[in-house]
C-alpha cells in the first residue's frame, strides 16, 4: 500500500502526488486558499481567508507604521515610512536616482548597468577559459594528426583541416555540450534531493501531527476519566450524608431511671 502524506491546512492524507509542492496543500485546501496578490506591495501570497487581502509582511507593518500610502516613484501602495517603498528605496541605494520607464511611464526605472557589467565580465572570463582549454585540445588533435600523418595513415593534410576557424567552433560547441549534460545531470540529481527531502519532511511532519492528536486524545480521555471518577465520589458522599443524617433523626434520647 502507498504511503499517505497529511495535507498541511485540513491535515487528511493523500499520495505524495496529490499534494502541491512547497506548501503541501491538498487540491480542496489549494482552491480554498489560492495564491493571490497583496494589496499593498503586489507580492503573491496564499490566502488564508477571502477577507485576507494583504499578506503577512505588510501585515506586521500595518501594525508597526500604519496603513501605507502610494510610492513617489512606482506609485505602488506600499510605502510605509516615507515617501518610498522598499523596493525602491533598496534599487535608489544601489543604482542611484531612477529614470522614466518605457512601459509604465512612471519615474521608477533604475539604471542596473553595474550589475550588467559584472555579468559581461563573468561571461567573458567564462569564454576565454573556453577558448583556452580548446586550444591546448586542437593542440593536442593536431600533434596525433601529425603523428598519423607520418604512419601513412593520414590521407589529408591535418593542418589545413585543424587551422580553419571551424574546427575552433567545433570544439567549443562540443565542450558546450558536454557541460551541458553535465549541468543536466547534476540539476537532476539536486532535484531528486529536493524531492527526497521533501518526503522527508511530510512524513516527519505527518508524525507530528499524528502523535500530537494522539497525545491529544489521551489526555482528553484522562480527563473525563478523572471527572467521571470525582463525580462518582461526590455522589457517594451525598449518599453517605443521606444516610448519616437518617440515623441520627431516627436515634432516641437515653431515658434515666427515677
């Protein structure tokens, strides 16, 4: 039989298959509380209720500052202190006053050039790795070719065909796919560990809340054991009350002798 896996919300259990990724929902808990965006900072959240509307951070912050009024830059409802939300504030830090966007129009675009730069830098320093280790590659293709053109084996001449820029091309485009698999392979094996750890987690907090119902259930049944318990004592009391103070109207005073 397959293992069941507890729905995080409604707590019934289902194959690991039927339950969402990430939260662990079941698909009736996924329509009752779907992902939604805050009202506020535009952020997707999953809702709790359909009166929940904003999600939990701009909910603490509404508790902490008040509710928030339009960025000056982006114009979104989120700024809680100031005139500015945080996005902005953290691009404005990082990438300096921003720009008129293209699209919305808005004063909320910010020159990113520095954080493109650095990916060219790291693009080229990628490439020229490349182009260094397939050089020392056709270096070694054209000694063996020479090797076998001195053996009479070689009937066409290895350097005209390892000097044309294609065989350049070739050997990165096949390194490139070599690494390519190899990316593959590797995200493939840490999506398998995701998946193991997430099985992990389900049945450990499966457990959980299986042995936090059954604690549950005990001491409930202790406790209308003992209040079952103090009920009878009482009512034998009263019946032992009842019967103390029958004797002691039906008892007669002593009569002394003249």
């Amino acid at each position: 039989m397959a293992a069941l896996y507890a729905c995080t919300k409604c707590n019934q259990r289902f194959p690991f298959e039927a339950l969402s990724q990430g939260q662990q929902l079941c698909k009736e808990c996924r329509i009752a509380h779907p992902m939604v965006k805050c009202t506020y900072c535009r952020t997707e959240f999953q809702q709790e209720s359909k009166t929940n509307t904003i999600c939990k951070k701009c909910a603490q912050n509404v508790k902490l500052y008040g509710t928030p009024k339009p960025c000056q830059y982006c114009n979104i409802i989120a700024a809680f202190i100031g005139n500015k939300c945080q996005r902005c504030t953290n691009s404005e830090k990082r990438h300096g006053p921003p720009q008129p966007c293209e699209q919305c129009k808005q004063q909320c675009a910010f020159d990113r050039k520095d954080d493109r730069r650095k990916r060219v830098l790291q693009k080229t320093r990628e490439q020229r790795k490349q182009l260094g280790s397939s050089s020392h590659s056709s270096l070694s293709q054209k000694e063996q070719l020479t090797r076998l053109s001195s053996s009479h084996y070689n009937s066409f001449s290895p350097d005209l065909a390892l000097d044309s820029p294609g065989t350049d091309h070739f050997v990165i485009i096949t390194q490139l796919k070599e690494e390519v698999a190899s990316l593959k392979k590797v995200l493939h094996q840490k999506d398998q560990l995701i998946l193991d750890k997430e099985k992990k987690i389900t049945e450990l907090r499966a457990e959980f809340q299986y042995q936090e119902s059954q604690m549950r259930t005990k001491m409930n049944q202790m406790e209308k054991t003992h209040k079952d318990l103090v009920e009878q004592l009482q009512a034998r009391n009263r019946e032992l009350m009842k019967q103390v103070s029958a004797l002691s109207k039906g008892k007669k005073p002593a009569m002394t002798s003249p």
